[in-house]
C-alpha cells in the first residue's frame, strides 16, 4: 500500500518565509550601521586622498549594501530613462520615501552632492564623512535664508561638475503620500541656467519610511525627461516636476499590482 505524499503546509511555508525576510532585514540593516561607521572613520583618515578619490570609495560602499540588500532581502531594482540624462551636471529632484534611494542615487548619477538638514552633520563619524562630500545643509526652518544658502552653494557645487540632487519635499514622506514641493531646487537650476531632472520610484513600498521590515522585489526608478528652466516661472516648474513624479508613481502602482 502507498501513501500520498504529505503536501507542505501553506502557513508554515509563509511563516518560514516570513522569518527569513526578518532575519534579512535584521541583518542587513545591523550591516549597514556597522559599515557606516567603520567605512566613515575610514573615509575621515584617508581625507588627504582628496574628494574625487573619496567619493569613488563611497560610489564603491553604496554598490556594496546595495549587492547586500538583494542577496540578504530579495530586493533589487530597476532603472528606466538613464539615456534622457543630460550630459552636463545638473539638478536632480527625487521623490524621497525611504532610506534607499540616498545609497541609490550614488549608484545611478555621476558625482554629486545633497542638500541634507544640518543636524546630519552632528551625528559622529557620519556627520563628519559627509562634511568630505560637500553637502549643502540646511537649517530646515530657515525659510528664505535656507533657500538662499541651496542657490548660492549649489551653483558653486554645479560649477565644481558635481551633480546637485534635492528632494523637493524636504522629508521622507509614506509611499502613497505627497507633500508640497519646494522652490529651491527649481530655483537653483534656473538660477545656474540649468535644467531640472525629475525622479520617481516606488522604494517607499519595499523599504519604508519607518520600519526594519524590507519586502522582497523589485524597485521601478524612473527618470523623466530633463526640464528646461530658463524663461519660465519656477512655480510652474514646480508643478510640472510634482506631476511627473506622482503620476508616474501612480502609474507604478498600477503596472506592478
């Protein structure tokens, strides 16, 4: 006499899968602050070296955890519109949802810098790293003046050709969610005579804002095409580039349900 055989049981299956997704996320994000801090203080000892040499080891980090991310979490991504880049420096305006797109976009754009929040830089060994990038930060509540300070620093960032990426709502904000956009980007870029290129992706799906937790899949980063600035009002730039974002995100959602 034979026996059937025994079929898997579903749930545990999926609460197998479950824990392994956990211990994933667990142990990359545990990955990441530890190589933060030792490839930092690795950074601040080799400063010497000068920026290009610098940045080129941290282009290296952030292909690292990315190669890190998939193997551990499943997650990898995708990246439609590379050919639109313009072949000058310029501004980048990104959607900003979770903590990967700031060690994708090293990946993805040539050399270039971010407006960050000044209290960035006061984090030991992490703050003081970034202080090697020449980010331009800001004091999020200084209204006028903070805007003032991302033109006057940006453009000596553009004219040094390094790329100057912004995220125009000025937080992470939850997948599915927009807040207002702010000028300072657009009015850099016009300000410099560049365009703006604006960046949707659904990151905030798979990594969110708050949250160890990283799903399995694949992130959808599209770039649009680049916008001219010259001529126009920055407020209807501003919208344009808040259209292209949202809308394509929306259309993310719909192709990848």
């Amino acid at each position: 006499m034979t026996t059937s055989p025994t079929r898997p049981d579903t749930s545990s299956r999926r609460g197998a899968e479950a824990m392994r997704q956990w211990v994933g996320s667990l142990t990359f994000t545990c990955a990441l602050f530890v190589s933060v801090l030792l490839y930092g203080s690795l950074l601040l000892l080799l400063f010497p070296l000068g920026h290009a040499r610098i940045y080129r080891m941290v282009r290296w980090w952030a292909d690292w955890m990315l190669a890190l991310l998939e193997l551990l979490c499943g997650l990898d991504f995708t990246v439609e519109g590379l050919e639109r880049l313009p072949r000058g420096n310029t501004v980048v305006l990104m959607k900003h949802s979770s903590t990967w797109e700031t060690l994708a976009q090293i990946h993805i754009f040539p050399p270039q810098t971010w407006v960050i929040k000044r209290e960035l830089l006061w984090a030991p060994i992490l703050g003081w790293a970034l202080l090697l990038l020449k980010p331009i930060a800001i004091n999020r509540s200084g209204g006028r003046s903070a805007v003032q300070h991302v033109i006057a620093e940006g453009r000596r960032r553009l004219e040094e050709g390094l790329w100057v990426i912004i995220f125009p709502e000025g937080t992470r904000v939850p997948a599915g969610q927009t807040r207002r956009y702010g000028l300072s980007g657009v009015l850099l870029a016009s300000a410099a005579g560049r365009p703006v290129v604006p960046v949707a992706h659904n990151a905030g799906e798979f990594w969110p804002r708050r949250g160890l937790l990283k799903k399995r899949g694949t992130i959808h980063v599209v770039i649009g095409t680049p916008i001219a600035t010259a001529g126009r009002d920055p407020r209807e730039i501003n919208a344009e580039v808040q259209h292209f974002i949202e809308s394509t995100l929306a259309e993310i959602a719909a192709t990848t349900r």
